[in-house]
C-alpha cells in the first residue's frame, strides 16, 4: 500500500509539480491577506488561514514525496494548532514562531529544490522563485518575533504579546523591511534586531537583481530555442 501511494505522488510530482509551485504562491499571497484581517478582528480568517496553511502543506508533500519534509511541516502545524487552542501558555510567541519557521524553512527547500532543480525553466518555476522571495519574508518575521520576544524594546513600535495583531504587524515590517520601503513606524533598537534588518534588506535586493533575473532569462532563452 504505501508503495502504491508513492507511485502516485510520484506521477502527480511528474504532472503538476511545476503548476503547483503557482498555487503554492496564491495560497501563501491569500494568507498574507488573511493575516491582516485576522488582526482587524475578523477571526473567521484565523480558521481559514490554518485551512491554506494545511493545502500549502498537501501541496508541498506532491512537490516533495519526500516523508521526512512531510513529518516536521506536520508536527509543526499540530503543534502550532495547540498552543492556539489551549492558550495563555508560557513563551507561546516562541512556540508559536518556531513551529511557524520550521514550516518556512521546510517549505523553503522544498520550493527551492523544484525551481532550481534539473529542467527547463518555466513560467511556473519563475513563480516560484516568486514564492521563495516571500518565503523570505516569513522567515524573518519569525525571526524579528523570536527577538522581539526574547529581549525588551527590541522594537520600537511593536508589543510582543500574543494577539491578533502582533502577526499583522510583524508581516508588514518584515515585508517593508525586505523592499527597503522603510515608512519608520517600527524601527529596530536592539542590536540583534538590527543585524536581522540589515541582513533581511541586502538578500531582498539581490535576490530579485540575482536569481530572479538569471531565472527570467533562462526562461526567455529556452522560449527562443523552442521556437527556432
């Protein structure tokens, strides 16, 4: 039986793997739509968000087949759904960033093994490099929580208490924080935070410069050939 199930995953990774990385970066653009509206006090989006997060997984177990990556993404969401579900817990921002960057950077391999793995370079395999950039985002905004949790005033403007809006607010500085948009409403005080600041601003300049470009044109030059 389980070797019928990986025949399976295998001819579904062979069909729609790069098409998937597509819906993977739609999922994760809802959430970060979701996210804010969680924090305005809609929390019907909380329920829906853990539901995108449960398909972004599904996804990447197609992408993957790899039952390692599968087991830690899935004991970190269970973890994940417990300390929402039986709150106040001690540290529970520390938990609850932890099982969310193990997430991040277990679908971050997985994404990455797909887009720069053998093959012609897609349109979708660009949309995952996509993905991958804003894979970033999410990384160090568990990061900036972990810091903001640990040490006192790290951030100017953010209070690291467990509610719905710390996730909004942590989403929009890591994201302006990685654009070098900067508005300067919360401003990093810690020495730590503003390592993380520096380092997340330099990889979201080359990275679009770097990769994206070289994937981009890759892409344009197979077209050519195909056409020829």
């Amino acid at each position: 039986m389980r070797i019928g199930l990986l025949r399976e995953l295998t001819s579904l990774r062979r069909r729609y793997s790069d098409w998937l990385l597509t819906l993977l970066t739609m999922l994760l653009l809802i959430m970060f739509v979701f996210i804010p509206l969680q924090a305005a006090g809609m929390t019907f989006f909380q329920g829906f968000g853990l539901l995108v997060l449960l398909a972004i997984i599904a996804g990447a177990m197609v992408i993957s087949i790899n039952p390692k990556a599968l087991a830690v993404m899935s004991v970190a969401f269970i973890t994940n759904l417990l300390v929402i579900g039986f709150r106040p817990l001690p540290y529970d921002v520390h938990i609850v960033s932890g099982c969310w960057l193990i997430i991040t950077l277990t679908l971050s391999l997985v994404v990455g093994r797909a887009v720069f793995g053998r093959g012609r370079v897609t349109y979708h395999r660009i949309v995952g490099a996509v993905l991958l950039y804003l894979l970033i985002a999410l990384a160090f905004m568990m990061l900036f929580s972990f810091v903001g949790a640990s040490f006192d005033d790290a951030f100017r403007g953010l209070t690291f208490e467990y509610d719905s809006a710390l996730a909004s607010r942590l989403l929009y500085f890591s994201l302006i924080t990685l654009t070098s948009t900067g508005y300067g409403d919360v401003v990093p005080v810690h020495p730590l935070a503003q390592s993380l600041c520096s380092l997340e601003a330099i990889i979201g300049q080359l990275y679009p410069a770097i990769l994206l470009a070289r994937l981009v044109s890759l892409e344009s030059v197979a077209n050519q050939a195909q056409n020829r």
